[in-house]
C-alpha cells in the first residue's frame, strides 16, 4: 500500500488503517501531509513520521509511542493529551504550537524547537535532550515538577548564536 493510501485511510477510514497496522509492521508515512487534519482517538504507535507536517492540525488523543518524529512540523497546531513517549523528535518544529497534557516521556528532544510554543500542561520530566532543544522567551514552560531536573527554561539562546569572546567585545572603528 503507498503513503499516500495510508494517509487516505488514516483521514477518512481509520478502522481499515488499524487492520492494515495489526497486519503488516515496519508502517512509514514520511514526508506526508497532514496539515488542518482533525485526528482524534488514534494509535499510531511505532510509525515513521519522519519529515511530516501537521501544521495547524488538531490532535486529540493520540499515541505516536516510539515513532519516529525527526523533522516533523507541528508548527501552529492544537495538540492535546498525545502521546509522545519513547519518540524521537530531533529537529521537530512546535513553533506556535499548543501542546496540552501531553506525555513527552523518554522522547529524544535533541535539535526540537519549541519557539513560542505553549507547553504549560505538559509533562517533560522524563524527556531526553531537552538541554538540546530550541526555544525563546515566549516558550511557556510547565511547572518545574514537569521538567527535567537540571533544565534552564530561562535560557533562549542556540548554539548559532554563541560567538568567540572576542567577538563580543570588539568596537567598531
């Protein structure tokens, strides 16, 4: 079955996905297109996502446990009470997302940016990586207890903006 047959079934037939997925395994979808999609109630557990959009989508309930995510784009979507367990995620966009009660455990955030994302009821605590992540001033955290133990939130620089000392303090003449 093509990805474009799986995305199909998946918008518009999604018990028939769910008997194709309980008959074949190693399931990729990437590089498909999801954008203003309203999925709610779905498993998708150990799929290849990797380099898909769901920009401006609306997710409810949904498993992506163990899945690959790398380069995903969220971008502006409403996610609420996903899963995002055990996930790779390096390089997923959350930018303008808002990302409710959602389960980011051992998920390797490494390279995600979460740039004027709201994250204020998710939980974090477990994340991997998330030292590694990309995020400004207008990223809203979760409370502490739902982050990392060693986690700066307050700091909102990446590793493109650091410059050489004396770089820093050089006058222009």
């Amino acid at each position: 079955m093509t990805k474009e047959n799986l995305v199909e079934l998946i918008l518009n037939d999604y018990d028939s996905f769910v008997e194709y997925c309980q008959n074949n395994s190693d399931i990729e979808i990437s590089e498909a297109d999801f954008s203003h999609a309203n999925l709610e109630n779905a498993d998708f557990t150990n799929i290849d996502f990797s380099g898909t959009t769901f920009q401006e989508a609306n997710l409810v309930n949904i498993k992506f446990i163990d899945c690959d995510l790398t380069s995903v784009d969220f971008s502006r979507a409403n996610i609420t009470e996903c899963d995002f367990s055990g996930s790779i995620l390096n390089g997923t966009t959350f930018n303008y997302a808002t990302v409710n009660y959602c389960n980011f455990s051992d998920a390797d955030m490494a390279g995600a940016n979460l740039s004027e994302a709201d994250l204020s009821d998710s939980d974090l605590s477990t994340s991997e990586n998330l030292d590694s992540c990309r995020f400004d001033e207008s990223t809203v955290w979760p409370d502490d207890e739902k982050l990392p133990e060693e986690f700066d939130s307050t700091y909102n620089y990446d590793l493109s903006s650091l410059r050489e000392e004396d770089e820093a303090t050089q006058e222009t003449y």
